[in-house]
C-alpha cells in the first residue's frame, strides 16, 4: 500500500437530520470492515462548521473520504461507499 496516511471516513450530521443516523450506521459498518478511520462532524458545533466549510458540505447527512466529498444531502448505499473506500485503499 503506497498510502501514507490512514484513510478517514467523515459522516457530516445534525442533531435535527432524520437521515444522519442510518448514513452514520453505514459509513461506521464499512470504516471496521475496512479498519479505516471514523469521525462524525456534527454541523450544529462551531467546530463542525468550520469543518464543514473546508468541504463545502451546505446539507445532511454528508460523507467524505479524505478530502473527497461522496455524498452531499443523501444516504449512500453501502456497497458504493465500500467501493470508494477500496478504491482509495487501492484493493
């Protein structure tokens, strides 16, 4: 693996966002299958906005890869953000 830095999966949510759970499950299920990093950002915090400035996330649930935005305002399938992931895992 020619990666030097361990790959993150970013979940972007709101307290208020009835989709960010089920897209929180999702990406959370393929960061352990693939023993990848996990954060969730909640664009509610001061923190999280700034953060969510740096991608240019405007809706929830949101998914990132690195600094790949996957997903903006939608639940992704799981099999897509699987194939994402190995792609970047360069399987």
């Amino acid at each position: 693996m020619s990666r030097k830095e361990p790959l993150t999966i970013k979940v972007f949510t709101l307290k208020t966002c009835p989709n960010c759970p089920r897209a929180k499950k999702i990406a959370l299920e393929v960061a352990e299958k693939f023993n990848v990093g996990f954060m969730e950002i909640d664009v509610g915090t001061p923190e999280g906005q700034i953060e969510g400035l740096m991608y240019q996330i405007m809706s929830t649930p949101s998914i990132a890869i690195d600094e790949e935005v996957l997903a903006r305002g939608e639940v992704p399938m799981k099999e897509e953000l699987e194939k994402k992931v190995r792609e970047k895992l360069e399987y």
